[in-house]
C-alpha cells in the first residue's frame, strides 16, 4: 500500500562523472517506475512519473545517475473506485507516509553499476548501488538490473526492495506500532524501474 518512490526512484548529485564522461538525458516520457505494496490483507501498485534526469556512461560502462522523481505524480493503478482510488492517492501524499507537500521530490543518484559475471541475455547483468532520498532522508540501496546500452540509447530495468521504516514512513508499520493486527502496513514495497535515456549529443 505504498508508493514511493519511488524509486527510480530520483535526484540531485553527489556523483562527481568527470570531464571524459558523456552524458545520457533520461526520457521521462517513455520511463516508468512502478510500485507495488503489501498489507496483511492485500496489496496495491500503480506508477510514478520521473520528473528529470541523466546518466553518465564512459566508454561503454555505465559511472553514474542523477534522477528526479516527482512524488506528486503518484497514481494507484488496481483501484477502479475513483472515490476510494483517490482516498488512498491522497493518504500515500499525506504526512502519514510521504509528505509530499513537504518533500515533493524524491532522489536517486546511482554512484556504481556493477557487472554481473556470466549473466545471460535477458538476466539482470548489473548490480546498481546508489542513494535514494525520500522525505529529506537518504540511505543506499542496491538492486539487480538489466542493462543495455545500443547506439545512443541506453535501458535499464531493475526491481528494488526498500524497507520504508528507514525513511520514517510509520503509518500502519510493525516496526512502530504494536497490536496492529490485519491493519499492518508491510514494511517492505517494491519499485520497478524501467529506463530510457539518450546521448544528449543526439538532441
């Protein structure tokens, strides 16, 4: 039942990609980052929208990324109710979870990909490590991701695993409140990221 971030997630730098490092703009249209959240009872999933981006190749490696995410775009995509889909819209916004009034962005700023030896065509043959910022509150991730660079276009697709208690996201957690019984909130939620960026010589 929760949104994120998001994430892909989804920032502003801390990378530093160098001089000799060509820069790739994210498509923010044909990008997707996808949600997924689970409660005792169920679970819900829908998207959010990146709002800026760009990744740093060198030679044929992928060094870095700095990568926006507009927490105001999030959307539930399994509730057909308009009422009930925008009550729990407008909950995911709210302080209870991501304070999106006060934090209205998210951050990811990738600092390595990381070859994956021996990976086949179709699995994840990277592993991506960087720092996710949510709510002002920053801490590092890392993820499987499949990564392919063709041309001037490069892809990645990747699932993250967050534990949203890091991010002091409470509402309905185990980790913050006792007896909640078929209320609690899995702490755990899944971001999907799917990638697209372009050489910025190319536009």
């Amino acid at each position: 039942m929760i949104a994120t971030a998001v994430v892909f997630m989804i920032g502003t730098a801390f990378s530093n990609p160098g001089s000799d490092a060509t820069e790739f703009s994210v498509d923010t249209e044909k990008s997707k980052v996808l949600w997924t959240g689970s409660k005792v009872t169920g679970s819900h999933n829908g998207t959010i929208s990146l709002s800026d981006g760009s990744v740093w190749v060198k030679g044929s490696s992928v060094n870095s990324t700095d990568i926006t995410i507009d927490m105001n775009s999030i959307v539930c995509l399994d509730i057909e109710n308009e009422g009930t889909n925008q009550k729990l819209v407008g909950h995911l916004k709210s302080d209870d979870f991501f304070g999106v009034k006060t934090h209205p962005e998210a951050m990811f700023n990738a600092t390595k990909f990381i070859p994956i030896k021996g990976a086949k065509d179709g699995e994840a043959n990277h592993t991506i490590v960087g720092n996710l910022t949510i709510k002002g509150i920053t801490h590092e991730i890392s993820f499987p991701a499949v990564v392919i660079m063709k041309n001037d276009q490069l892809m990645a697709n990747g699932t993250a695993t967050i534990d949203r208690s890091k991010w002091n996201v409470q509402y309905g957690s185990g980790s913050f409140f006792d007896n909640l019984g078929d209320k609690m909130i899995y702490d755990d939620f899944d971001i999907t990221f799917n990638l697209v960026a372009t050489s910025a010589s190319t536009k």
